[in-house]
C-alpha cells in the first residue's frame, strides 16, 4: 500500500472563485482530483498545470472555454490539488505522472482533445500526442518545454533547480509555495513574500492578494511536512538535475516525434518569463511550424493573471485553422 496523505475537503471550501464539483479517477490505490465542466460530447480542453499549481490554475478560463462549447478536463496530478499526496519523494517521477494521466485519459476515453500545458504540464501532457495522437485535434503550448540535447537551460531554471537543494532558499519545512503565485501576479512584493516564505509566517494580505494566496496554499494548508514531497520533487527532476526522474530520454523522443507529427500547434507565451523566455518559444514554434502569440506583460504563470487574454487568442487561432 502506498502511504499518502489526503487533503481535507473543509480546505477548499472558502475559495469563492472555485466552485466547481470534484471528480475523482482511482489509480492504483490512490485517488487523483479532476474537474470536468462543459458538455459530455463537446471537444476537449486538457488543462495541465505545473509546479506549484493546481487546476486552480484555469479558474479563468474554464468558464469561457466552456461558454464556447468545450467540455474542459482539469487534472491535478498526484502529490498537487485535491488529488492524494504520496509522502515517500522517491515516489515522483515524470515517467509516473505521466502514465497516471494516460490511465486518465483512456479511463474518460478522451477525443479531440486540444491539450493546453503550461510548465511540468507541458512534458507530462505533450507526452500523451506524442504517444495517442489519434486523440488529440492540437496542441496549445505555454511557457514549457521538452528535454532534448541542445535545449538551453536559462540560469533561472537552473537557480529554481539549486534553491530546492540542502542549503536552498527552498529547503525548508512545509514551504509555503502559493506565496509565489502572489508575487508573480505582482500582487506583493519580494520584500514581502520572501520573509515571509523563509519565517514560515503568511503576511498580511488583502483583496486579490489575498484571494489568489488562500487558492494556491489551500491543498496543503495545515498539513505536515511531507505532503510537500510532491513540490519538492518536480524542481529536483529536471534534467540538468536528474536526467531519469525527469524521463529525459522519452521527453527527446516525444519532442522529435512532435516535430514530424500532424497536430496543429499553437504558441501563446508570457514574455516576462525568465525561466522560459520568449527567444526559447519562438525557436520552438518555429521548429514546429506553429503559430505564436506573445503576451508582453505576462510571467510565467500567465494562466493565472491573463486567463481571458489566453483563451481569446486560442479561440481565434482554432477558428483560423
């Protein structure tokens, strides 16, 4: 049996901007969180967040998406969300995050998916066109990337990677990783969040501040250290760092294979990304033949702050094709 733990309904049940009902797919003998709104025989939106998110993440999308008759799949992976909490760290990988949302997939016989991935979310769902590409229509890929020799790893990707290390800005206990998404909202400052980050202690916050905290630390809220494996994990699989708890030699293979595919891609990027610059976008859509879109002011999670904008330009960029 595998030892996790399971986030307390009573968490979640203050977030006024999340009122959606749980779904839940059994993977072995653990349980994974998803949301599934919009009409059963719509096309699909396959919605994959990354680290430290959620599907909280697409709050803001999901009601237009849904409005524009797609029915919108929302997986929070295992160790993330709603969905249960492995505490051994041994037990993340790529490679096992990814087979978990193939099981999901074939379990919901998803069709004419259009998978929309932003960060991890982009090597474990770009995975699954590269692997059942009868079930995809296209691909929406969002400041992420693929493993492959000649990728070039920026220096932020590469101090992320070290501040989860002994001794890192990160190794902490129960490190409270939502205050990120506040100061990448620009919602607070570093002064604020990273004392508060390193005390353990949340500031003071208020209005939209507030709003996106109390979203983004509601899955691990009052829970014990190792809840956070999952966290911890996906910084430590990068490539750079663990060349086989990051699958790096499938995520070569499904980056060629993509390349050569038939899925339609389309690129919407926010430029203000150090981990992921824009230069690194536009090198890969044009390898792809794809179509790009930069956000000027966006950062790294733009699904968070430029939801409406995203879901604009994908819905004209579907229409155009």
């Amino acid at each position: 049996m595998t030892d996790f733990i399971r986030t307390p309904e009573s968490n979640f049940e203050d977030l006024a901007d999340f009122q959606y009902l749980p779904n839940y797919h059994d993977w072995q003998d653990l349980r994974l969180h998803y949301l599934d709104e919009g009409p059963r025989d719509g096309p699909v939106m396959l919605l994959m967040h990354g680290m430290p998110t959620w599907s909280y993440l697409y709050r803001n999308m999901i009601p237009l998406l849904v409005a524009a008759g797609y029915r919108c799949i929302a997986p929070d992976h295992l160790g993330f969300g709603k969905s249960d909490k492995p505490t051994d760290i041994h037990w993340y990988t790529i490679a096992r995050h990814t087979e978990v949302l193939t099981s999901l997939i074939r379990a919901l016989d998803l069709q004419r998916i259009t998978l929309v991935c932003q960060d991890w979310g982009g090597p474990i769902g770009l995975a699954q066109a590269a692997m059942m590409p009868e079930r995809f229509e296209r691909l929406c890929i969002m400041n992420t990337w693929l493993h492959h020799k000649e990728y070039p790893y920026s220096d932020a990707i590469k101090n992320w990677n070290k501040a989860w290390h002994p001794g890192g800005r990160f190794d902490l206990q129960c490190p409270d990783v939502g205050l990120l998404l506040v100061l990448s909202s620009g919602l607070a400052g570093p002064d604020v969040i990273f004392p508060a980050l390193m005390s353990g202690v949340p500031p003071v916050l208020s209005g939209e501040a507030e709003r996106v905290y109390q979203g983004f630390s509601a899955p691990y809220r009052g829970l014990p250290d190792e809840a956070f494996n999952g966290y911890r994990r996906f910084p430590r699989s990068i490539p750079i760092d663990s060349y086989d708890n990051g699958n790096a030699a499938a995520q070569a293979l499904h980056y060629r294979t993509l390349l050569d595919g038939p899925l339609p891609a389309h690129f919407i990027w926010g430029c203000k990304d150090d981990v992921f610059p824009e230069s690194a976008g536009r090198t890969w859509a044009t390898r792809m033949k794809a179509s790009f879109d930069p956000i000027p002011d966006a950062g790294h999670f733009l699904q968070s702050t430029h939801g409406e904008v995203i879901v604009a330009r994908l819905l004209a960029r579907i229409q155009g094709t």
